[in-house]
C-alpha cells in the first residue's frame, strides 16, 4: 500500500517506469493526483522512478534497524 498521491495517466509514455503510476493503491483509501504532463512531452515534474523507491526502501529499513 502506498501513502502517496497515484498517477492515472494512462498515456504517460513513462508511466511504466514511474512509482506513482506502478504502486499498488490502497483498496479502502487512495489519493490520485491530476499531474499536468504537457501533451507529447515525456517528462513530469512529479515522475518518481521505480528505482527511487527500491532505494528509498533500503533506506527506511536501514534507519529503522531492518538492515540485512
């Protein structure tokens, strides 16, 4: 589950490679955010990697003690 605004941009041509797009949402209770990619561009001001978010994971579990 993810505590962030999703992307429902459904013709993002980087939507595959983006976390807001790609996180799974929460059934009860999800933000979606309206995120103004200009037509034909391929770059948001809001495009979150997928890769971030694996580091920003190790991150977190490095701080709180899960280190492998």
């Amino acid at each position: 589950m993810s505590d962030i605004a999703k992307c429902q941009d459904n013709k993002c041509p980087a939507r595959l490679m983006c976390y807001r797009f790609t996180a799974p949402a929460n059934e009860y209770r999800q933000s979606y955010g309206i995120f103004n990619r200009e037509e034909d561009a391929n770059n948001c001001d809001m495009f979150w990697s997928n890769k971030h978010e694996n580091i920003f994971n190790q991150l977190k579990d490095i701080v709180s003690g899960k280190e492998n």
